[in-house]
C-alpha cells in the first residue's frame, strides 16, 4: 500500500564525522504522524530539510519545513515550529518529537523578505495530495526579539470556490496549472486552498466540507479511541490508517486527527482516556516564569514545551496558550507582567479607529496583535474585539447606540431560522449577519441561534468563544462567584430553594464535587418494576401515545436537519461554541439514527439495583460503564408525546396516574413526553434527592438537560464520571414519586420557564 514504510535514503555520514543524528530512525520515529497518503512526500520534506542538496538555499529548505508541519495530522502541528529572531536574520526550525530530544534544531539565515515570501508560499511544492491544515494560514512566531505575524496573502477558500474546482473536468485542471496556479489566479490563499485541494480533486477535508453537515460524522468518543488503541498494528494497516478508519466508523476526521495517528495515539488522545484526576493542571504563573528562565539547551534537551509540560502535569491545552519551544507566547509574556503593565482596556474609539484602518494598513501595521501592543492595548482585551480584517460579530453592537443594538428575538424569527435549510443559512451570510438584517440583538440572536461548525460567519469577522467553565444548570441559576484562576475563569452558581421548573427541572451541583462511595449492587432486574416498566433503546424519540411503534418527530419538529439545541439553560449558555458545536453535532447523530440507539448507549451506561438503600429504595440504578468526559450526550428522553390535555387525560385512563412519574415537561403548559410504560435508559436515572432533599444530595448531580426543538431533552453529563459511578438527575423540588390512590399534585409538572430575553 502506498505510504507504508515510506523508505527514505539519507546520505551516510562523512569520514571523520562525529556526533551524527540518526535521521534514518527520527524519520522512523514520527512517520505516523502523516496520513499514509501523505506519507511518501513527507519522507521527502523531511530529507531535504536535515540534508539539503548542495546548493539549495534556506527559504527553501524552510518551504520543506512548512510543507512537513502541513502534511502533519492537526493534533502533531504543534510540535512544528519555526521561530524568527528579530534583528538577527535567523530563523530556528525544531521538531519537539515527543520521545527524545534527539531532534537538532535548524538556524536558517533569511532576510525580511525571503521570510515573507516563504509564508506567502508563492513557490509552494506542487502535491497531489494535501492536509494542510488551516492553521497554516498565519504562522506567528515569537523570539527575543518580539513577535512578527506572517501574514497570508488572499482570502480563505469559499464552499462555492471548493465545489468550482472540483466540478472542473480533469483536462482543464490541467490547463489551469494545477489547484495552486488556480487558486492563485482565484485570489485565494494557498495555505486555505491546500486543506481542500488537490490537483485531481480535493483532500479529505475538502470532501468534507461540501458535505451536508449530517454526513460530516460524530466527534469521537472515548470509546472509539480506545478501540483503535487496542487494535493490533497489523490491523490497523489493514484497514487504510487512521483516516480510512475514522471515515468508516463515521467519525469526524478533524475530531479523529487531534487523537489518532497511524500507529496509536496523539498525546491528547492518551489524556482522553486518562481518569480525570490524572490529565494534569491548568499552568500556573510560576511554570510559566521557570519555562522562561529556563536555558535554551535545557528547553531543547526536555523535549521542547509539550515534553516539558507533561512532566510537570499541565495540561496540553492550557500550556500551548502561553509556552513555545523557545521561550513565551505574547499572552504568556502580557500574563507575566504586573497588572498595571498589562496595558489598558481597549476602548471604542480604538476599536472604531482598528475598523477604520484600510485592509493594507492593516497588514502593515503587523495585524491586530502587534497593532495593539503599540497602543499600550492589553491584547486579551483586544482579542475580545479585533481581528486580522476587522472586528468580531458582538463588537459592530457595541459600537452602536443603545437605540440601534436591535431588539429581543420573536419566536416567529426563531422558527423561521430553524426552518432554514442549511444552504439558505450560508447564502444569507450566517446567523449574525442574518440578525442584522432584521434588527435582531446580537445577544439575543447568538443565544438562540448558536452557530455550528456547518455554518459559515459572515466574511471579515469571527464568532465570540464564551469562557467554557459548567458547574450547574438551573432555570434560575444565578452566579455567585467567579474567580479567575490564571488562564481559567471558574464560576459557580446557586440556585434559591424555592424556584419552579418543569417536573424534572435543572437545580444546582457544584464542580468536583466527589462522587458518593461506591454502592454494592447486583446485576438481576427489580421484580417491582420490570413488569411493568420496560426499556428499550432502539423506540422512536418521540411517539405516538396510542402505538409506541410510531414515531411522531417529524410531525411534531419539522425537518430533522434543522433541529438543534434552542435552550441550553443559564448554565450551559457558558459552553464555548467549540464545546456547544459538538454537543449539537451528537445530537444530530441520535436525531438521524432514531430508533438505532441501542449499542451507543449501553457503551456507557449500564443497569443495576444498587444493595445498600441508604438512599431509600430506588429500583434499577443507572451507571456509567465507561469513563465519561464532561459535556457528554448521553442521548434523548424518548417517551410518548402527549400534546393536549385531552390526550392526556385519555393516556392516564388508560396506563394510570402512575405515568406522571416518567412525565418530562417541554415549553408548552399543554405537551408532556411520557417514558411510561416503555422508554430508553436514561429514564431509569435516579433523582440524587429522592427521599429527602440537602444540599448534598443535590450536589451529587452530574447529568443535566438541553432543549432540542420543541420537545425533546437531551441529557448531558455536567462533569466527569468515573467509570462504575452512579448516574443522578435532579427532578426538582416540586418532583414527588405518584404513589397509587394519591392524585397528581399540580405542581408536580410545570411549564419551563423560558429564559430571559437579553438584548
């Protein structure tokens, strides 16, 4: 198969010559960071890199560089990194292998405009095929000196331009030069255009993205990881690598390629499947501080930033925001200075003045980062405003007056988006540009119209990353605290006691809150309610209330492709939109597998009826069978959709008042969805408050509910769990078991409460 081996000859060492990297065995030892497809030029790159030609010059030997790092799996880029050293001419290239230190770094003598030209890659190597990755767009680069940002030339390819080139018939792509001589002509970005083009088509990626965005596949779950760890390398070859594998399990390749390499794991794939307690830490200022006074050797023979910081016990993530393999990021540099060193809040006018800039000036004056460190700006304010072409979406608001910043949205323009199918949303420049059109808040729209990855911004501008820090979800949660806690806000809420949601309403839990002792239980089914009770995984999501077998979703949510989530809750409104992107993307996967959840969910949650009643009887018990990451979806509350109060009353004359106990309200006084007497799993999670209610019990809640459509609640972990650790879900205060001969208190199922307008 081509790619595997990917045999590379280097020069033998000349007589005489001591210390002599083993180029033969570094090759060896980061081959399966490539895709297998990529695999042979990347052999070649690497060559030429550590031994050049006789005669090839530096910004050559840098295109090389640059061209390995794009060939690289998105996870692996990191570990890429060429470094200019103002005033010197010197460019160092390092490749942080990850296993040893083994790896020399690479001065290369370039002038200011070799170096910018190299980044330009008006001279890029010509590849059949390509994965370069989008971060390949901007290359910033940091040094004794200060910080220049390499800035690209073109704009970003469109889903219009992708579908242009792959439309063209072979003959004249050839007569166009190939896609970078196309692109060129095109006025698009060679780094843009190498993630989605070939010169017979398009990469992988470039697939991908014409896709509709059901067919993009699922972000991959612990569970995937581990079985493509576990597999024998003999199978994986078999199976065409990791790419080929990921596409047929219907997994994500962006999501896969930060966890997967051709032989085993990236090092975030290895932390995903470490317990929670061993992922490491956030950086603190003082590893920052001994990162930067560390010798440059020392940097070099620890492995380079990664290494380092894993042997620390930091967290990957929150160290490549401030650490490079030769010292600071800027925000690493600004995090380290005294408060009032930071520089000042940005201001309107200095946001106005940005937005005024011509393009050009633009990128004269370094781009957004260096322009507000000459301004004395602070750049995490600026990075809340500015980008390279412009301003951020939530920015052209603030420069508004009051009167002008739009008002709340109606549910008739909510429908009327979610009615949209998705190319109507693209062509009408995505969910911000859509807002302003119709004088709808910023605040308001992005609460309601939260963007996923299959929509496109508006050109020029950005969408806002809220801080993703989750801690509880109450309809009337209310924050009580936040601290900042270095590169980390954490907020905890509180929720007052008397506070009134649906029957199965969202009250308070608090982050690492530990888990109760483990309960001893058995595996046999209750002989109380089994009989009557039964679960079934693979039933429709939303059914008719007279025959189960039918499913009603379509009826009563409109087209499945435009369902998403339309409350998140005070709580998950923090999620950042990468974390709220992926939690809707799994949605998806349940939406369009209705009726196929079986093997899903029983991967992470299993049954049993736990020994100790401690708690009060509760029957079968829900658990978690593997580890679960925070912000899971575990899937629908599928249940019987009961959608008038006629309905209902025909329903509990027919299956009994006991039915109210498996009743989940919706935003309507009038529509209930009832588990009884057959639902999925999850309606078998237990209420941490039961039988009496604390402020411990309530903290042992670890899942909680979104609003999918009109109806339908998702369930999603709010933490970690550990594997064997027990399920809860807070009914709410007003919740209480239905005991036979007991009428159904009214309080028992409420309307939720529709959250509050901001705008």
């Amino acid at each position: 198969m081509r790619g595997i081996g990917a045999v590379i000859h280097f020069r033998s060492p000349t007589p005489g010559s001591t210390s002599v990297p083993d180029f033969s065995g570094m090759w060896s030892s980061i081959r399966d960071w490539f895709a297998l497809s990529a695999q042979d030029e990347a052999a070649q790159c690497f060559r030429a890199f550590y031994q050049p030609d006789e005669g090839m010059s530096p910004p050559e030997r840098l295109k090389h560089f640059l061209r390995l790092k794009a060939l690289a799996s998105p996870g692996r880029q990191a570990n890429f990194t060429a470094e200019r050293i103002l005033g010197t001419g010197e460019t160092i290239c390092m490749i942080a292998s990850g296993k040893n230190s083994d790896f020399p770094s690479v001065t290369l003598h370039l002038s200011d405009q070799e170096w910018h030209s190299t980044q330009h890659q008006k001279e890029a190597v010509d590849s059949p095929r390509s994965s370069v990755s989008d971060d390949n767009q901007t290359a910033t680069v940091t040094g004794t000196g200060g910080s220049v940002e390499a800035r690209p030339k073109g704009s970003p390819i469109t889903n219009l331009q992708i579908q242009t080139w792959r439309d063209l018939p072979q003959e004249a792509k050839r007569e166009a030069g190939g896609w970078i001589r196309w692109a060129q002509s095109q006025g698009i970005n060679i780094g843009s255009a190498g993630v989605c083009l070939t010169n017979t088509g398009l990469t992988p990626k470039g697939a991908i993205r014409l896709q509709p965005p059901g067919e993009r596949g699922t972000p991959i779950i612990n569970m995937q990881i581990r079985a493509w760890q576990d597999l024998p390398q003999e199978a994986k070859r078999e199976a065409g690598g990791w790419i080929r594998w990921a596409q047929a399990q219907g997994i994500n390749i962006d999501s896969a390629g930060a966890c997967l390499t051709n032989t085993g794991l990236t090092p975030r794939g290895a932390i995903r499947l470490q317990p929670p307690g061993e992922r490491g830490t956030p950086i603190t200022n003082q590893q920052i501080r001994a990162w930067q006074d560390l010798p440059l050797e020392a940097k070099r023979e620890s492995g380079g930033w990664i290494r380092w910081a894993q042997a620390q016990g930091i967290t990957i993530g929150s160290a490549g925001i401030f650490l490079t393999n030769r010292g600071l990021t800027p925000f690493g540099t600004e995090r380290l200075k005294p408060p009032g060193e930071r520089g000042t809040p940005i201001t309107n006018q200095q946001i106005r003045a940005w937005q005024d800039l011509p393009l050009e000036a633009k990128r004269e004056a370094g781009g957004w980062m260096t322009w507000a460190q000459a301004q004395g700006i602070d750049i995490n304010s600026a990075s809340a405003y500015l980008t390279k072409t412009g301003l951020k979406p939530q920015v052209v608001v603030r420069l508004q007056p009051p009167r002008e910043r739009g008002s709340p949205i109606t549910e008739a323009q909510l429908l009327a988006w979610l009615n949209m199918s998705p190319e109507e949303r693209r062509t009408s420049g995505g969910w911000a540009t859509w807002a302003q059109a119709r004088g709808i808040s910023y605040i308001s729209a992005r609460k309601y119209l939260a963007p996923t990855d299959s929509e496109m911004p508006s050109r020029g501008t950005s969408r806002p990353s809220p801080p993703s820090t989750v801690t509880s979800d109450s309809p009337q949660a209310s924050t009580s605290a936040a601290t900042t806690t270095g590169d980390e806000i954490a907020v905890s809420m509180t929720a007052p006691p008397e506070h009134s949601g649906e029957k199965r309403s969202l009250p308070s839990t608090k982050e690492d809150i530990s888990a109760p002792p483990a309960k001893q239980i058995k595996e046999e089914e209750d002989d109380v309610t089994w009989r009557t009770h039964q679960i079934n995984n693979n039933l429709p999501i939303l059914r008719h209330w007279r025959d189960p077998a039918i499913s009603v979703m379509t009826q009563a949510e409109g087209r499945i492709e435009t369902l998403q989530v339309t409350r998140w809750g005070p709580l998950f409104n923090l999620l950042s939109r990468q974390t709220k992107a992926r939690i809707n993307q799994d949605i998806r996967w349940f939406l369009q597998n209705e009726g196929k959840h079986d093997a899903r969910m029983n991967a992470m949650m299993s049954v049993a009826i736990p020994l100790d009643d401690s708690d009060g009887y509760r029957g079968r018990t829900v658990y978690a069978r593997i580890d679960l990451a925070a912000f899971t979806v575990l899937g629908p509350y599928s249940g019987r959709l009961l959608d008038s109060e006629k309905v209902r009353c025909e329903y509990e004359k027919e299956y009994g008042k006991e039915a109210g106990n498996y009743y989940f309200a919706t935003r309507s006084q009038e529509r209930l969805v009832s588990a009884w007497p057959e639902g999925n799993i999850l309606s078998l999670i237990n209420s941490p408050a039961f039988t009496h209610r604390t402020a411990e019990t309530e903290a042992r809640q670890n899942v909680s509910a979104v609003l999918v459509g009109k109806n339908i609640h998702f369930y999603v972990t709010t933490r970690d769990i550990s594997a064997g650790e027990e399920l809860w879900f807070d009914y709410g205060p007003d919740y209480r078991h239905f005991e036979s001969g007991e009428a159904l208190r009214s309080a028992q199922v409420k309307e939720e409460p529709p959250s509050p307008e901001e705008g």
